[in-house]
C-alpha cells in the first residue's frame, strides 16, 4: 500500500477538493427573503413596476403627507400564454398597517375597498417629523396577512 506522501500531486489536489466541497455547509442567505410575498402592494407615486427597491415619495414640508397604495393578488394561470399573460386582481378587505419602520409605531390601519386600493392623509407631526427639513426622510412599513401568509413593503416619504 502506497503512503499518502508518495501519491502524484495532481490526486492530492483532487482529494483535497472533494473534501472541501464534500465539507460545505448550504447556508441561507440573509439578504434573500425566504418565503414569496402573496400580494403585490403598489404604491402610489412611486415609478411604475418599481417592485423591487425601496420606493421613497417626496412631499413639500408644508403640506400632508398622503399614503396610498393598491393591493393586487398576481394571477399567474395564464403564464405561458403571451397572449394574455398574469392578470392583476385587486384584493378587497384586508387589513394593513402602515408603520414607522424605526419605532414600530403605528401610523394607520387600513381596509382595503372593493379595488383593492388603501389612502390615508397624514402630516409630518403624524409621521414623528414636528419641524420637517429638505432631505428628511421616515422609513415605512407596509404590513397585512392574506391567505395566512404574512407580508411586508418597505417605503420612505422624504420631505422636498
């Protein structure tokens, strides 16, 4: 029997690389939700099928701010067929709960109506800003359960 000092280099390489990919570990990464969102919250204001950033709408430091949003369920039946695609359906009577995302303070809980659509008007003292500045900005969770699945849509308002 041969001793390991006396094997080729070339297998030595090669053993040494099926234990390290052998040895290594699936791990999950946590910038990667884990589970798909149910619903797609679109926000008003924001550019149209910006999905996936985080959408900051801008208002004057002088007026209110106005948070609004349609809730749609994705259709996905049609998918293959690029004659008509997936279908946006409005998903009417849910709750959300639009909170500040550093306090966890509650600014509105909202139904959605028949169009799946949520408004509420706030002003800046509402939202924690009691002297708004050009540049501010608060940070927004928009959060529900539909189907008993949880989600979440994170959003800014920024004063002008």
């Amino acid at each position: 029997m041969k001793h390991i000092d006396k094997l080729p280099p070339i297998i030595l390489i090669a053993l040494f690389a099926l234990l390290t990919m052998a040895s290594c570990k699936n791990v999950d990464d946590p910038f990667v939700p884990r589970v798909v969102s149910p619903v797609l919250v679109a926000i008003d204001g924001t550019a149209p099928g910006d999905f996936a950033t985080e959408p900051t709408i801008s208002y004057t430091k002088t007026g209110n701010v106005v948070l609004s949003a349609r809730i749609l369920e994705l259709d996905k039946t049609n998918l293959l067929d690029y004659t008509k695609g997936i279908d946006s359906l409005p998903v009417a009577n849910t709750k959300i709960t639009i909170t500040l995302r550093n306090s966890g303070a509650i600014v509105a809980e909202l139904t959605t109506d028949a169009k799946g659509k949520i408004s509420v008007e706030k002003t800046w003292q509402s939202l924690g800003l009691t002297s708004p500045v050009s540049g501010n900005s608060i940070p927004l969770n928009w959060s529900g359960t539909y189907k008993s699945q949880a989600f979440t849509r994170l959003s800014r308002v920024s004063v002008k």
